[in-house]
C-alpha cells in the first residue's frame, strides 16, 4: 500500500498513454453528447459523466478522489469553502426537525453556522464539551439526534478530540460521527482508522497552505450503513421523486452519502468549486507532507520557546509534554499535530491587540495553516460574534491569542514575538 507522501503526488489521476502527467483543467460549463437518450440517462443517473459543471466536473473529481485516498475514504465532493462542506455534510443527513450533537471546542464560523443558521432551518444542536465523560455525550443524543459533529484538532483552543470514544458512543446510538480533520490533515491523522464515518476539511488551510486557494471537502468512509436505519436515515432509503423513484442505498450502496449530496445539494445549491481552483490545490498537496513536518517542528519549538516566557500565562500545543492533551496527541497523531498554537497573555484585551499591532514578521490575517506565519485575537476576529458564555465554552479568553506557524525559519519567527511582547509588556 502506497504511503502518504507518494498518494500526495499520485493518487487520483492517473494518466494514459500520451496524456498530461499533470491533471487536466477541464474549463468548461457543459459536455457534449451524441444522442439524447444517453443525455436523459444521465439526467435519470442511470449512466455515469458530467452534464453540467455546477454538479459535477473531471478535474473536481480527480482531486477530490486523491484526498480521498489519503484520508481512507471511499469517495469525496469539492465545494466552494470550507463552511459549504460543513453545511452539506450535515444537511446531506439532517433536515427540519431533526437535532446534532456538537462539541463546543471548534471553529467560531461553524459554532454560528450550526447554532444560528441551521436552527433557522429548523436543525437544532446541543453542544457539549470535548472532555464530556461517556455518560454526558450519551445524555446529549435525543431521539431525534442524526449525528454527532467535532474537530480533530480544535480551532482555536487545540483541544485533541478523543476520536474512538465518541465514535463507538455514536455508534452504540445509530448515528454517525463527523469529523472537522483541517488542522492535523491527513498526513498527521486520519479520523476514519478511528471510528469516523465523515471527514471534512477546509481545504484552504494546510491542503492548499498558500492563501490562494478558497475550497472545501466532504469524504465518505463508506462504513456507516444507512439501510440499516431506513425510519432513522428516510431520505437514503425512500424514493426521491425528483429523480422517479430512485433509492438511493439500494441503487449506489456504499456511496449512497456521497451520491445524494452531488445530485441533490450540489445540484440544487450549486457550492461548487472552479476547476482552476482544483488544479492549484492539488498541487498545493504534492508537498503537503513536506511542509506539515516543518509546520510542526517550527510550532513546537515555539511553543516551547512561549512557555518559558515571563509574559505567558499559559501555551496550547498538544505537542508539548505539559498540555493535558499530549496523550491523546501522541495517540492519533504521534507524527505531530499541526503548525497551529493559541497561548494567553497576561493581558487584557487591550493588550493584546497591542501584543499583535507590534508584530514585524508574522502578519495579522484572518487566515490560518498557511506557509506565511499568521495571528489573530480570536476574540476580537473569528469569535467575535459568540457573547460572553459562549466564550467561555469554547475556550477563547480576551488574552487568547491564534498564532499559525509557518514555514519560515523558527528564530526568526521567535525573534519577532519576543520584541513584539516587550513592546507590549515595558
């Protein structure tokens, strides 16, 4: 079986005698074919190919299937942002009326996406915590629960997500897990190994890692078996009249998750991504392993650099022996983590944003897993609409600072926070 780094460079094209070694761009809206009737088949999805760009395109599905292939994955679907893969692959489950568990400890976008937008869908969430023992997820399911959504790696609190635990609770409860893999990648951990059934990832992170590329992914393990629960899971195994009658677990089988979000979210919403923008994120992976291993060794040595300063009050990085996380760390993800560190000053809010005013090198972006470092203040910028409670639960203080490590060289970068912390701190 073919290692990672070689499935970057490999996996998901795979030329011909005389075609380009490199994947294909296919630029184009619409495909020709020589007879009606085969056009209709496709319409009815009684043949395979492309139609219409907006739901489905070569160059898309080259690169969706490589991620695939580096995640363990069956199948995957490209979409324009990380926030519509998010949006599809719970909507391709849930629909009105029905509910999700979410753990608090994630991204500040997908905390409002999941309890603000999706409840106007008439979706509605309980979150919990991350560190829930078994019993307290298990209360959090109702009888109406779809499924159970969390990061690998939160963002930004970097709490390391027990990934078998609340799979095999999942599981024990007829739903399925799905999980947010963006900041460790599947170079550092693959979510499906452990229990997961859906992965996503915000590709405009580490995947492209160049901040040129906005795209998302949805990857199906195709171990989660919908006919199992044809009342629980109704829309996989009752006809869809917009396509006569068609089912879609007895028609597709394993990929029935990934079928039904192309033909019916794709095509009604039309989240997709362009195909120069598939292109230049699959050669962005070609190097993915390369950059996530110094991405990984500059933000260690950092962390570590950050703890030991008289101006920090505390450092998450589950790379560090003394994060409460760095068991679970070396259990999923024992080649590192990621490039992503948060640590609090001893600061106010005020402070802080001072603290990042003062930096030289490391640029203020609302950005992150980039080869170029980034800052933010979590609480002035990405969690910015959550109130105070909400904070709290997800672990974003006003002295809480994001840091995403490049791939410059480490002292540089340390350089640069130690003057920018001195002229906070004199």
């Amino acid at each position: 079986m073919l290692k990672q780094d070689t499935l970057c460079i490999h996996a998901g094209y795979e030329p011909k005698n005389g075609e380009s070694r490199q994947v294909p761009i296919i630029q184009s809206t619409t495909y020709k074919y020589d007879s009606c009737e085969f056009m209709g088949k496709l319409f009815d999805l009684e043949e395979s190919g492309y139609f219409y760009s907006r739901v489905a395109n070569p160059t898309n599905d080259y690169v969706a299937s490589k991620i695939a292939k580096l995640e363990g994955a069956i199948a995957g679907v490209l979409t324009s942002s990380g926030q519509a893969a998010i949006f599809f692959a719970i909507t391709n489950i849930c629909k009105a009326g029905d509910h999700l568990v979410c753990v608090n400890e994630i991204y500040g976008g997908s905390i409002n996406l999941i309890g603000v937008t999706l409840k106007k869908f008439g979706i509605d969430c309980t979150f919990i915590s991350a560190n829930s023992t078994n019993d307290e997820i298990r209360a959090a399911i109702k009888e109406n629960t779809k499924l159970i959504y969390a990061e690998s790696v939160s963002n930004p609190a970097l709490v390391v997500l027990d990934i078998k635990r609340f799979a095999n609770i999942a599981h024990e409860n007829e739903i399925p897990l799905v999980i947010d893999n963006t900041f460790a990648t599947p170079i550092n951990c693959q979510p499906i190994k452990h229990g997961a059934d859906i992965v996503i990832h915000s590709a405009t992170k580490y995947l492209d890692g160049h901040s040129s590329v906005i795209a998302g992914v949805v990857l199906d393990s195709g171990n989660f078996d919908w006919s199992k629960y044809p009342k629980k899971f109704a829309d996989f195994n009752t006809p869809d009249e917009s396509y006569h009658g068609l089912i879609y677990t007895q028609k597709f089988g394993k990929l029935a998750y990934i079928v039904k979000m192309i033909v019916q979210l794709m095509r009604d919403i039309g989240a997709c991504l362009p195909a120069t923008s598939a292109y230049m994120l699959s050669t962005h992976i070609e190097s993915l392993p390369l950059r996530m291993a110094k991405h990984c060794e500059n933000a260690k040595k950092i962390a570590e650099f950050l703890e030991n300063n008289e101006y920090i009050e505390s450092v998450n990085c589950p790379m560090l022996k003394s994060s409460p996380y760095y068991n679970l760390a070396l259990e999923y993800m024992p080649n590192g983590v990621c490039g992503v560190i948060s640590f609090t000053l001893k600061a106010n809010k005020a402070k802080a944003v001072k603290f990042l005013d003062s930096l030289k090198l490391i640029m203020i972006a609302t950005h992150v897993a980039d080869a170029r470092s980034c800052i933010l203040h979590p609480a002035s910028h990405t969690h910015r609409q959550l109130n105070e409670a909400e904070l709290i639960k997800a672990g974003v203080s006003e002295g809480l600072v994001r840091l995403s490590v490049g791939i410059e060289n480490a002292d540089d970068l340390i350089a640069d926070i130690k003057q920018a912390l001195e002229v906070t701190f004199k």
